[in-house]
C-alpha cells in the first residue's frame, strides 16, 4: 500500500522543488501561463520578501512513496489580524494532483499549523496574501489568466469543497471590447464628471518616481482601508512592488486623478504581459525577455489592476473618469481589450461601472473558508 506523506521543506533543493511542482500539474493546460521562476523564489523567500517581516509562513510538499503530489502554504498575516482584528490563518500555492485523500490532507496539515498558532479559521487561496495572487479560479478556464492573476485547474474547487472548506466571497473578472465601451453616452458621463467636479487626469511622472510613489501608496492604503479582507501594504512591501512593476510599467496607464491639483484617486493597469509569456515553457528570465520584445504586437489587452478613491471623493465619479481614461489612452496605444480585475461580488459601484461599460462577466475567482 503506497504511504502519503507531508513535510515541511526544509532546503533549497526542496524550494525548487515546491515551485517546479507547477509544471507538473499544468503540462497538458494549453491557458497556463508558466510563472517566472525567479518571480516564485522572490515571493517565496521568508528572508528577503517584505511581507514575511511582519508575517509568518510555511511550505509543505505531500509525497507519495517519495513521488511529490502536492503542495501547500500556511499563512499567518499578523497585519491582517491587527487591521480587522482576527485570528485568521491563510493557505496558499496550493498545487495537486486530482486525489481528494492528498487534498485532504495538505489543507488539514495546514489547519493544525495554524491552529497551533492560535488561529481560529482558515481562509484561502492567498498566495500569500491579498496584495499578491488572490482566489480560486472556478470559471472561464478556457481563457488566459491576465498578467499577475492566478490559474488552476477546473477540479481544484472540488478538491476543496471535498476537504472541509466552503466560499466565502466570489470575485469577478470582467472582459471590455472597444466596440462596446465607447458609447457617446459614456464619454457624455465621463465629461460630466470632469467638469461637475473639477477633475483632471495625469499619468504618472516616471522623472519624480520615488515621489510619485509616496504618493500613490497613500491613495491606495486611503482608498482601500474599508474594502474587505484589505490590509493595508508597509512602506517597504510597496517600495519592493515598485520596484518589480517599474520595467513594465506603461506610463499612460498608470493615472492620477485630481481636484483641484489635489490627488484623490489613482489607477493601475498594466498591458497583459501574459499573453507573451506564454511562450516561456520553463519559466526563465532571458527568454521571458525575449518573448516579450518580440511579441510585444500579440499583446491586444490591459488590465485594470488597481483603482482607488479616497473615501471623501467616492461618490464623486471619479472611478469612472478614471475608467473612461484608461480605456481611451489604451485603445489610442493599440489595446483594443481591457480586463477589470478582480472585483468583489458585493462591491455594487465597481459591478455597476463596469456594467455600464457593457463589462462581461468572464471569470469569477472564490475564496474559501473553514473553521479551525
């Protein structure tokens, strides 16, 4: 009888291992997108990423008769339950093979980790936390994930629900074409808004970006303080993001909303740099960057990543203002798609915006929970 067992990696050669697993499971998935395997070591790496100065974390590998079939983090977020005042424990990088007895079994050596830690629930995916890959993909598998969203197979949502774990929220993808968001109707809106309330729309100065970016965190931390699950990110936490997102960024589509020459809302969208990646089989940087030089033509879409309104301006229509730009300075740069990603079920203005841009509901990401 083959033995199941689950241990917690303990070198480098098994951090390689845990990251590579991946392949494994997606080899046949012709919509996944292969990570970069310096990008997974950097996220993963208890010493060097930001996110673990103040938090705490656990890698597990599950081995069958010593062949690896699955994988899983356990995420205790100390700034999380500081801000929303929980003892919530988190999983993550949850990888495996379609076995319910080995799914089983790594959430439940994920529970007892944390519940030793005195946590008193367990929710997930967050790899490994909100601000970085967030949710299960439980529709839309037939599509690309867009650059910096997650991926998993179809049965992965049974293989939680079969281990104790049940949703919590649902999170929405929504796909825009050209042809169905410019209406006159909205560019009427989008200048209504403009005017009504004394906006204008800057993109980011690449020249002052240290200050630029003192700037944006403090939007993003104003603006996002009541959303749910939000923590807000440190100083050094959006410094390293920065610093990541920096070679990629496209100037014009990165915006500052102001009134007044006073900021009150930001947004970030990146072009899909997935959609080049893709061709990257086995992950590695130089030909990453070659791909994306030469089928920097093939990427066609953007995606909305970030867009906040401090709390005193929400109502204002900013958000729209800031929606209408994006996509107006996106299709003027050749992006003729855009993806809003992701969006809370229960967020009613962000759902209705992006309805009202005839917004398609494409992919919807869960995230589970389970008492401990």
């Amino acid at each position: 009888m083959s033995s199941l067992s689950i241990r917690p990696i303990a070198s480098k050669k098994e951090t390689e291992a845990f990251i590579r697993f991946a392949w494994e499971i997606y080899r046949d998935s012709p919509a996944w997108v292969p990570p970069l395997l310096m990008d997974r070591r950097k996220l993963m790496d208890r010493k060097g990423n930001p996110f673990y100065s103040h938090s705490e974390a656990e890698f597990f590998l599950a081995r069958r008769d010593e062949k690896i079939v699955g994988r899983i983090g356990a995420i205790v977020n100390r700034n999380h339950n500081k801000e929303h005042a929980d003892k919530l424990g988190f999983f993550g990088f949850f990888e495996c093979i379609d076995d319910q007895s080995v799914a089983t079994a790594l959430v439940q050596t994920a529970r007892e980790w944390l519940r030793a830690r005195g946590m008193t629930a367990l929710r997930g995916p967050a790899s490994p936390s909100v601000n970085d890959e967030y949710g299960l993909l439980i529709d839309g598998f037939q599509h690309t994930p867009a650059v910096l969203m997650p991926y998993n197979p179809p049965y992965y949502a049974r293989l939680l629900e079969g281990a104790g774990l049940a949703k919590c929220k649902d999170l929405y993808a929504y796909l825009m074409r050209e042809e169905n968001v410019f209406s006159p109707k909205f560019a009427r809106v989008a200048e209504l808004v403009r005017k009504r309330e004394d906006l204008t729309v800057r993109p980011i100065n690449m020249k002052d970006f240290k200050n630029e970016i003192k700037l944006i965190k403090g939007l993003y931390n104003s603006a996002w303080q009541h959303n749910w699950g939000a923590v807000p990110m440190t100083d050094d936490e959006f410094n390293a993001l920065a610093k990541d997102l920096k070679p990629v960024v496209v100037p014009e589509l990165v915006l500052i909303a102001e009134h007044k020459g006073v900021p009150v809302g930001f947004s970030l969208s990146l072009p899909d740099l997935n959609i080049a990646l893709k061709h990257n089989k086995k992950g590695r940087l130089l030909p990453g960057l070659f791909h994306l030089m030469t089928r920097k033509k093939e990427i066609k879409l953007v995606r909305i990543i970030v867009l906040g309104i401090i709390p005193e301006k929400i109502k204002s229509g900013a958000g729209s203002l800031l929606l209408y730009e994006t996509g107006k300075r996106g299709i003027e740069m050749g992006y003729p798609f855009g993806e809003a990603s992701w969006v809370l079920e229960d967020n009613v203005m962000m759902n209705r915006a992006a309805e009202f841009m005839n917004g398609e509901k494409y992919k919807t990401y869960r995230i589970y929970e389970a008492s401990l």
